[in-house]
C-alpha cells in the first residue's frame, strides 16, 4: 500500500486541479522561452503554487539569449518548386538568419558514419530525425547538428521521421546563439521528397529570417515540509516551443509539479525533509532555467533531484533516466510494488534535460515521465503538440505515483551518494561530449 494516506489517493483520482491548470497553459499558446507567453505561464505557475500554500513562494528572473521566428522557406529551382507553409517547413530555434544554395545531400540518420560516407562540404545535409534500432545511444537532433558542422555543411534539414506529424522544431544554438549554419525541419512528406530530388543532386535554397537579442525568463519556485539542512527539488519546464500549445512538452510535467505539492501539502507532517518545488524556464533552449538554479544553490543542500519531463504518454510511470546513480532506482522501486504497478528504471546518462546541470555537478538526479509505444517523439516538438493527445485519467495516476516517490525521496533513512564531475564525464557516451562541445556547453575541462 502507497504511503498516500487513502483519503489523499480518492482525492487524486477525482481532481482536476492538474487539468485545469494545463487548459490554462496551453490557452496561452506560445511559451517560446524569452517570450511573453512564458512569463504568463509562470503566472499560472505562481498562482497554483499559492493556492496550494507552499511557503516562500517567488518568481525569479534570468537573463538569456532570445530568439523570434521569422519565415523559412526550401525552393528547388530546377524544378520549380517553393516550399514555406508552416506545415512544410520551419526553422529551429537558435539557428540564425541567412540563405544557403546547395545540393541536398541525403545523410540517412546522420550517423558519424553517415557523414562520412557522405559530401556534404558547402551543401545542405538533411537527416532523419530518429536513430537505427541498433544504435548504442539516441542520436540527438544535437549531436546530428555537430557532424554537419564537422562536415563542412552550409545548412542542415532535420527530417521528420514519422509520416503525418508536421516539421519537428529544437534548439540548434544552446550556448552559442545564434548557431553556426541555418538549420530548419521539414515534414517526413517533405523530407522524401527532397530525398528524391537529392538522388537526382538536385540544388536547393534554403532561406531563415529570425532575430536575437537580450531576453528574460523566470524560475518559479515554493517549498513544503520541516525546514531541513537538505532538500529534495522537484523539477519541470514550463516553457514550450512557439509552433503548439506545448501540451505534452512540458506542460504535463508543469502541471504534474503544482498537483504533487498539492497532494503533499496534506501530509506534511510525513515529510522527513523539505521539498523545493521549481518550475523553470528556458528548458527547450539550452537549459538556461535549471542552469540558473543549480548555479544558484548550494550543492550541500541537495539532496536530490526528480525532474518531471516527458509524461502524459501513458498512465505508467517511469525512471526514464537516473543519470548513473543507482541508488535513486530503489525508491521509484519500491513506489511500483507499493502501488502494484509498473515503474520501470532506465540507468542511462543524458545531457538532455533539466536534470544535466545538476548531473554533471555529481549532484544525484533522475528524470520521470510515462511509458511509451512512441518510436522517438512523436508529435512532441511539433505544432501538433495539443491537449486532445492526452487523458485526465493518466495525469491522475501520475500524481499519485510521483507524490508517492517524493516521499519516499524525503524519506531520512534514505541517502543518495554524490559523484565526482570526473565520474560523470567519464560516464558520457563519445556523441554526447562531441555535441556539447559543439554547443558551447561542455563544462568539464
């Protein structure tokens, strides 16, 4: 039986609290990081946060590198074709403004050996937007990114993978905004298209109009529980990209924060330790919000870290990444058999996500969300990223099984290890190192 009092459990299985503040975030429809839109979001945030009654409840603002869209657009002289619909073709964040001619070269799934079987030296390289079913890792949109710098490519197209989910949008720039090379994505129709044409060694023009410039975005954060020397800080994003509503990425997880401290503030006196909750900002761009937090605490009074990112897929829970600290899967195991459900734990290391500032200090960090049939991530990181796409039914699951795993975090019999920054580089896959290089986020030499 879960350490939920039963009366929290009904209460969970019959609330909207989640849900109506998810209607709330995704009426706002862009909450590109550095826009308006975000900060009406950490509104949302705030108010839920006081009306649960944590204490210290603040907004706190950061500077980062903003971006705005502009148009984009893939012309085929040859052939006489334009292509600049939204639902064709759209530019990924932090790539800058200019016009790339070129042949499309066809690089498959943009594998290192891809690239090098591949010239793509001052043309524009397109690859799919998914990995071989047996590669050792994801191949991140990122890491794609860095082979066509190192290739000598003028432009890269990032192909949806997955037919009838539109262009799929992510940040290209990171910590180098604006980024190198123009770099846009293009629908899976679109994409075998241009396939076509490339074995052909038709030339493309790739033309980006977009802006940069100074921006703001917030961190919004309130605490629950006795005022301890440490904390458990649980995590979510509450900025999205500017083409969808933002629905399942992060808007699930946002929400998923303010419903577990809301289930929590009801059994405070079952807390061991205190427990942060921070919705950040800026999480799609280059983890400027979590980056800005973990900067701005003190290491020592961590105990650990459970970010919420990647839910709503499904009502079963799971540990997609504990970052190499085997002993954060205990808890999540044990809230599985407490439940009598599934709570798979996947002990893998990623720079993605708001966990990785966190991570690579050798503070103990695990991701969650839900289970998933998905071959990559589906509508995520596209416009048809919408609330039709989830169920009130599995947001309510979730709480109960997070709120039930932050207790168990709290708990003062367990403790989770630190690692050396050393452990943890040394833990990344060679992929890994090359993006964040690349990125201007490689923080271990």
């Amino acid at each position: 039986m879960t350490r939920l009092p039963d009366h929290v459990v009904g209460d969970a299985r019959a609330s909207t609290f989640a849900w109506d503040r998810l209607e709330r975030l995704v009426d706002i429809e862009n909450r590109m990081a550095g826009h308006e839109g975000e900060m009406r979001g950490a509104e949302v945030v705030r108010s839920a946060f006081e009306e649960v009654g944590l204490a210290d409840v603040a907004v706190d603002e950061f500077e980062l590198p903003g971006w705005w869209r502009g148009s984009s657009a893939i012309a085929i002289p040859d052939r006489g074709r334009r292509y600049e619909a939204d639902h064709e073709v759209i530019a990924l964040p932090g790539t800058p403004p200019g016009e790339v001619t070129g042949e499309v070269v066809d690089v498959g799934y943009g594998l290192p050996a891809d690239f090098a079987a591949a010239d793509v030296d001052g043309q524009i390289a397109m690859v799919r937007s998914d990995s071989p079913a047996d590669a050792d890792h994801w191949h991140h949109r990122m890491e794609k990114y860095a082979s066509a710098l190192e290739a000598g490519a003028d432009a890269l197209v990032f192909r949806n993978h997955i037919d009838g989910c539109l262009p799929p949008t992510g940040e290209v720039g990171y910590g180098n905004r604006p980024a190198p090379i123009p770099a846009v994505g293009v629908s899976a129709e679109l994409g075998s298209r241009l396939a076509r044409y490339a074995a052909d060694g038709a030339t493309a023009r790739a033309a980006v109009d977009c802006e940069t410039g100074p921006a703001t975005a917030p961190n919004i954060e309130g605490s629950l529980g006795p005022d301890t020397d440490e904390a458990v800080v649980v995590t979510a994003h509450v900025d999205a990209h500017d083409v969808a509503e933002g629905a399942v990425d992060n808007g699930v997880g946002t929400v998923l924060v303010c419903e577990v401290a809301r289930l929590l503030s009801q059994v405070t006196a079952d807390l061991d330790t205190r427990v942060r909750f921070v919705v950040v900002g800026a999480e799609e761009v280059g983890l400027y919000g979590s980056t800005h937090l973990a900067a701005t605490t003190d290491r020592d009074r961590v105990k650990c870290v459970m970010n919420i990112d990647g839910s709503g897929k499904s009502r079963t829970p799971k540990v997609r990444r504990t970052n190499t600290f085997e002993s954060l899967a205990e808890p999540f195991e044990t809230v599985g058999a407490d439940l009598d459900i599934e709570f798979p734990v996947e002990d893998d290391i990623s720079p993605h996500g708001d966990c990785w500032p966190w991570t690579e200090r050798g503070i103990p960090a695990a991701t969650v969300g839900s289970t998933s049939p998905d071959d990559g991530r589906g509508w995520g990181h596209t416009q048809a990223d919408t609330l039709d796409k989830l169920d009130v039914r599995d947001l309510r699951d979730l709480a109960i099984a997070y709120a039930s795993a932050v207790l168990e975090l709290a708990d003062e019999s367990r403790s989770f290890p630190e690692k050396e920054p050393a452990e943890i580089r040394d833990a990344l896959h060679d992929g890994y190192v090359r993006e964040l290089k690349a990125a201007g986020r490689w923080r271990f030499d």
